[in-house]
C-alpha cells in the first residue's frame, strides 16, 4: 500500500487500488457538485461562503483519507480557507503524482508488449 503525505501526516492511499480510486472519483465529482451549487448561490456573505469552501474540503479529506484525516489535518473550531486549500492542493497533487507513476508503469507495460510482438 502507498501512502501519501500531507503536513508531515502520512496517510494510506494508493490511486492504483481500484476501491480507493473509485472512492477518489466520487469525492471530487462531489466537491465540483458542491462548488457549482455554491456559485450559484447569491446573497451569501463572504464568512458564509468560506466557511462552506472549508466544510467541502473537510468533507473530501474525510472521505477520501479518513475522518481522523480530516482531524488531524483541519482545525474544526476555527475553519480556515488559506489552511483549507493548502490541504486540498496537497492531496490533490500527491495523488496525481500517484497517478502519473502508475501512467508510467502503464506504458512500459505496453511497450514492452509491442516489443515482444515484433520479436
């Protein structure tokens, strides 16, 4: 299992484990769901909103990492967006470099099968 590191935490989480990956998907189909319905709001106060920007990234840590994630990595009494979305960039880009090493493995898979074919 691998595992990502997000503010000196390390948690399990390997894109390449089709459950993981699905739960991944889910999660950010559900924060673009989210946001779109936010935007679409008018007449929320500016606190309004950061504090709803900070309950989706809550949410996406908590279903993606687990809800002791969620604990460790944000502060729930005291919400913060600048903390909120330095959490939200790190989880999104230690699973793209998951994702980007697994594309990797996927092509010298398929080379190395065209390879034999033309031996």
């Amino acid at each position: 299992m691998q595992t990502i590191t997000v503010n000196n935490h390390s948690f399990d989480f390997d894109i390449m484990d089709v459950e993981t990956a699905e739960r991944y998907e889910a999660a950010m189909q559900t924060v673009s769901d989210r946001v779109t319905a936010l935007q679409a709001h008018k007449g929320l106060k500016n606190s309004e909103s950061m504090r709803a920007q900070c309950e989706i990234v809550r949410d996406m840590v908590s279903s993606v990492l687990g809800a002791e994630a969620a604990e460790q990595l944000l502060s729930s009494d005291k919400p913060n967006l600048h903390e909120s979305f330095a959490v939200f960039q790190a989880v999104f880009d230690a699973v793209e470099a998951q994702s980007k090493e697994a594309s990797l493995g996927f092509k010298r898979v398929a080379d190395s099968i065209a390879a034999h074919k033309k031996a």
